[in-house]
C-alpha cells in the first residue's frame, strides 16, 4: 500500500460531472490498493468571481477579510469531493486548511507555511478514508485564516507529501504536463518528459503558471517528485519534475516562459551614494511586495535612475512606498509603465555555453521586440518588452532554438 498525495486544479473540478470524473479516478486508486490524500481547487473561475464581488462592496478591501473570503471556495470543493466519493461506496472527509493541521506566518495573500501537524490526516487514513483537503490556506498561531496566492494549493499538495513521507505528488490539471512554451501561442510547443527542479522553479518564476514557484521550491528541498499530468487524458505520460539527470544536452534551451501582468517602476536623479538601493528596496520588503527586474544606469554628475519591476496587481502599492521614500532619497521624480510584460529563456548550461543571449537577442531584435531591460540567473535570460510585444517574442524564440524537436 503506498500514500499518493494528488492535486486537481480549479479547471479539473470546474462543475459537477469534471467534480465526479475526478473522484472516480480517486476511487479507482484506491480500490488498487492506494491511500489516497487529494488536494483541491476553487471550481472553475470561483476564485475570480469573489474576487470581482468583493470588489463591489470595497474598493481596497483588507487583505486579512480577502482571505477569509477566498478560502470559502476550495472548502465548497473539497466537501463535494467528499459527496462524490461518498456516491461511490468510498469513505472519505474533507478537511480545511485549519484541520489539516497547516499552519501558517501571517502575511494575508501570500502566506508562507510554517509547518504541518500530520495528526488527523494521518488518523484518518488510518481509519481507511480518503482525504480531501482544501487547498490554497492555512492558518496562523491566532487561527487567523492565510492563503498562499494565485496557484497556492500546489504547495498545498507538495507541502503535504513531503510532511506525510510520500516522495511523490501528482498535480493534475487541464493540460498534458510541462511544454516548452504556452500552448496557446505557441501550437508547435511540446510537453517534455522531464525537468529539473531548478530550470522548473525559473520558468514558474516568470510565468510558466502550470505550477506555483514555492511548490517548486518545497518539492527540490524535500525531495518530492513531482508528477503533472493531465486530468482529462489519462494516457499522456505528463512530465517528471525531478533532480537534475540529463548530463550536457546539446540544446541547453529547455523552455521559453513569459509573463504580461508586469510593471516598471523608475525613480529619477537618485544621488549615487551608499545606501540608496537599502533605502529603497526596505521599505518594499516590509510592505511583502515583491522586487524582480532591477536595473541602475551609470552615474552622472552624482545621479542616477534606478529602474525595477513588480507585478502588476502590486503597483498601486509599491509606488505609495516608493512615493513616501522619495525625500529621504533626494529623488525628484517618479516613472510608471504598467504596459510591459517579461520573456525568459530557460535551461541549465546555458552560462557556460557561448551563443544564447547572442541569439536571444539577435532573434528579438529581427522580430522588431525593443529590449527595456535585462536580467540574468546561471539558467535564465529575462527581456523586459512592451507587453503587446510578448507573444511575439515568445514565438520568434520558441522557433529560433527549436523547441520543437525533441
């Protein structure tokens, strides 16, 4: 008997019969001698709709209640889960967050797990029941409720196989695994049988939205293997997500990922002195917003501008603290540009290999995509361009390495 821990995306459970489909595969495994522990999803695009309602009643509603009001659509999931599985002659429960002993810090939106007591999990699987759990949340100390952002119950599902022993957990979702680029730009990209956690985690990071960065991160600190596949089509093979095994492929290119819902942000005339980028980029730790792209031009006459790049939903937010820092700065002036989105090439190797950002660039440039910044990791090569501009690059890219081909 072995412990499989699953996860089945919104687009999985999306109504009723996707709902019932999904819980009689779990049966299935089950009845093969399985136990089984799946996490799920809001249904379909509930997520968005409350959401969109909140922002009806608010106009900036506080994060602590956005989380409380978030979190009711993976619950509403799970216990229909449970029904379904019920209508099956299986026994099962569904837990939340809160009973599924996941406890998290404090930060509303974005909470980060802080650890999972296993106990009823582990007392209901001993009983013989399946175990759905409500992904995405948590809760802290104070029994406040937390979720983990866009994509969270990935690191829900990952989380829980690396604190219950499974060294395996399967991400089901509506597409058949990793591709090399976005499918719906690029109809030549191809699903790849596997990849490393590094070059996976990178392309997550910038855009790769098939699995949440810290699931990643969770599942190469612990060793978890992990499994995305389809929900819809048994037969893909889906793709491994696992340490490190190709030895110097020839084409160290192993994906092209992008992001649109990005947004520049450049403060002008900084005085170059020690410090600034501290006085700066503090400030923005403290308000939990995110800093990616940064990029400050030479020094002239003592000034400088200072330009980085944020999520788009987080802005309005950073240019408050951005705004309130300015006279600490000696800075005049500030610059926004929330029409430009990111394009990455991705593969382990590439920083020893001459040639790739040669022809990255090369590549860009033919296709007439400006480059506004750039930034680089040992396996990643990032453009900041106009947002209208992304899907083009990623099909010049997608093309120029010949990510096609096997």
């Amino acid at each position: 008997m072995a412990l499989v821990v699953q996860k089945y995306g919104g687009s999985s459970v999306g109504d009723a019969d996707k709902i019932k489909r999904v819980a009689d595969r779990i049966a299935r495994r089950v009845r093969g001698g399985d136990q089984v522990v799946a996490v799920v999803s809001a249904m379909g695009d509930t997520t968005d709709d409350l959401i969109e309602l909140a922002g009806k009643i608010s106009a900036r509603p506080s994060t602590r209640e956005m989380d409380v009001l978030m979190h009711t659509g993976e619950i509403v999931s799970a216990s229909l889960m449970a029904m379904a599985l019920g209508e099956l002659g299986m026994d099962a429960i569904s837990l939340t967050g809160q009973q599924a002993g996941i406890r998290t810090d404090s930060v509303y939106r974005r909470a980060r797990i802080a650890g999972i007591d296993t106990a009823r999990m582990e007392r209901e699987l001993e009983a013989g029941r399946i175990v759905i759990v409500a992904g995405f949340q948590g809760v802290t100390e104070e029994l406040d409720i937390t979720t983990f952002g866009r994509g969270g119950s990935d690191t829900t599902a990952v989380a829980l196989a690396a604190a219950l022993g499974s060294s395996r957990c399967e991400i089901y979702t509506d597409v058949a695994g990793v591709y090399s680029a976005d499918p719906r730009i690029v109809p030549s990209a191809r699903p790849l049988r596997d990849i490393g956690y590094g070059e996976m985690l990178e392309m997550a990071t910038t855009g790769a939205v098939v699995m949440h960065p810290r699931a990643v991160e969770v599942g190469a600190i612990y060793g978890v293997e992990i499994l995305v596949a389809s929900t819809f089509d048994e037969s893909a093979p889906g793709t491994i997500i696992h340490g490190e095994t190709t030895m110097e492929q020839a084409n160290k290119v192993r994906g092209i990922a992008h992001q649109r819902q990005v947004a520049k942000i450049t403060v002008r005339a900084v005085p170059d002195r020690p410090g600034i980028a501290a006085h700066l980029f503090e400030p923005l730790a403290q308000a939990n917003i995110s800093v990616d792209t940064i990029v400050q031009n030479a020094s002239v006459e003592g000034l400088t501008d200072l330009t980085f790049t944020v999520a788009k939903d987080d802005m309005t937010s950073a240019v408050e603290v951005v705004r309130a820092t300015l006279p600490a700065l000696g800075a005049t002036e500030l610059v926004t540009d929330a029409e430009v989105g990111t394009v990455s090439v991705v593969g382990t190797g590439m920083a020893s290999a001459p040639g790739y950002a040669a022809q990255m660039f090369r590549t860009l440039f033919d296709k007439g995509v400006n480059i506004q910044l750039i930034s680089t990791s040992d396996i990643r090569i990032t453009c900041v361009v106009a947002s209208a501009q992304v899907d083009d690059a990623v099909r010049a890219l997608h093309e120029a390495f010949a990510l096609d081909q096997e």
